[in-house]
C-alpha cells in the first residue's frame, strides 16, 4: 500500500497556511478542555477545519491513490483491448476467420466489460470518499450552502464541492435515476451539475459517469486532483 503522507509534507505540498503555526488547545465557557466529535479542538472553527480534513484525508490517501491508480488503468486496458478487438474483428469479416477468432472477439468484449465497470466502480468509490471528507469539512467549517457553491476552483464554472457531491450521488444512485420517469427534482439537480462540469447540454444522466466527472477535476493526474481539492478547502476557510 501507499506511504501515508506526513502531516507537515501535506500542508508544504499544498500550500496550507492556516495550518503553518499550531493551534491551540480551547477552552469552553466553563474552563474544560473543548472537544468536538470527541477529539480536542484545535485554534477557531476554521483552522479545526481544515486541521480535521488534512488528518482525514492523509489516512485515506493510500486508498484514494489506489482507486486512481485503478481507475487510470482500467482506461488505458479499454484502449489497448479495443484496438486488439478491432483487429479480430477484421479477421471475422475476411475469409480465413476461425472459431478460434470469434472466441477471441468475444473474450476481448468481456474484458473491455470488466474493465468498464471497474472503472467506473473505482471512480465512484472514490468520489464517495471525497464526499465523505467534504461533508465533515463543510460541517466543522460551519459553511452555508451559499458559500459552499461559490468556493473555487471550478470545473467549467461549477464548485468543485457540487461537483463532488453531485458525482457521488451519480455513483449510488444511477440505477435508481435510470428507472426514474420522470427523474426528481432532487436526481435533476445532481445532473445539471455534473453536466455543467463536463461542458454538456440538457439531457439525462443514465449511468455512471464518475470516470468522466473524474478526468474533467483531475486531467487524469492524481496531484492535480489533491490540489484542486485542498484549494477548495482553502477558499471556504479564507473566505469571509
């Protein structure tokens, strides 16, 4: 598994100031010690933030490079499949085709299967994960929606938190949007954000379309997709 990045090598690589100088224990209005979700609660409401998410997502990066990794991979293995399949599939048309062909064809047709759904399980997983850490970042910030929305960097104009939430919400409940006629005001939401993010016009979401959501946040770079996220978390907390 991945190393887990150090506290201090994660707040030098992107950048956190807040997190330069440590933060000091609080007190509650009686004099004890504050807590918050059961840990001691670290400088103001913005700084145990962002001191919460940056430990949060250090112990899920091995895990979240991980699903990258797999998804990154899963891409390049369509590719490379659905070239070799073409060939096959020339074979099938001429006159030397084989049994031995077809069986091939069919077996390339069920890995560009598998690695399509890995791909697409792996992206989704991820984004939940992302959810997850936001959502409690967001919490603890004691960010309005309002703001939320309006925290960069965007993605073709859309918050990179919306995206976040949208994609997630993409990867657990696509089924439910494809049986859904006519889709919820709830689903349409989650699908004008995502098709805003990829630059789309109205139509509805069917499917999975987290590796695509993923490609458009990360440019396929994992450090891109880190950076993007903590410059978010940093425009919520430095804004007034």
């Amino acid at each position: 598994m991945t190393h887990v990045p150090s506290y201090e090598q994660v707040v030098e690589t992107y950048d956190i100031d807040l997190l330069r100088v440590p933060g000091d224990l609080q007190l509650t209005a009686n004099g004890s010690i504050a807590e918050h979700d059961g840990d001691l609660k670290l400088g103001n409401d913005q700084y145990n933030a962002m001191f919460r998410l940056v430990q949060a997502w250090r112990f899920n990066s091995p895990t979240l490079e991980g699903l990258f990794d797999l998804v990154i991979a899963s891409e390049e293995a369509r590719d490379r499949l659905g070239v070799e399949q073409e060939g096959i599939l020339g074979l099938l048309f001429a006159s030397n085709w084989s049994r031995e062909s077809v069986r091939q064809y069919h077996s390339k047709n069920d890995e560009i299967g598998a690695n399509e759904f890995g791909e697409a399980a792996c992206a989704g997983t991820l984004f939940v994960i992302l959810n997850n850490l936001l959502s409690r970042f967001k919490n603890d910030a004691q960010t309005s929606r309002d703001r939320w929305n309006e925290g960069g960097p965007f993605i073709n104009g859309v918050s990179l938190g919306a995206v976040v939430s949208a994609a997630a919400n993409n990867f657990r409940h696509h089924d439910e949007w494809r049986r859904s006629k006519p889709p919820t005001q709830q689903q349409l939401s989650s699908m004008n954000v995502l098709l805003e993010t990829l630059g789309l016009g109205p139509q509805l979401i069917r499917e999975n379309i987290c590796p695509k959501i993923l490609k458009a946040m990360s440019g396929g770079k994992y450090d891109q997709l880190n950076r993007n996220l903590f410059e978010f978390a940093k425009s919520i907390v430095n804004s007034p």
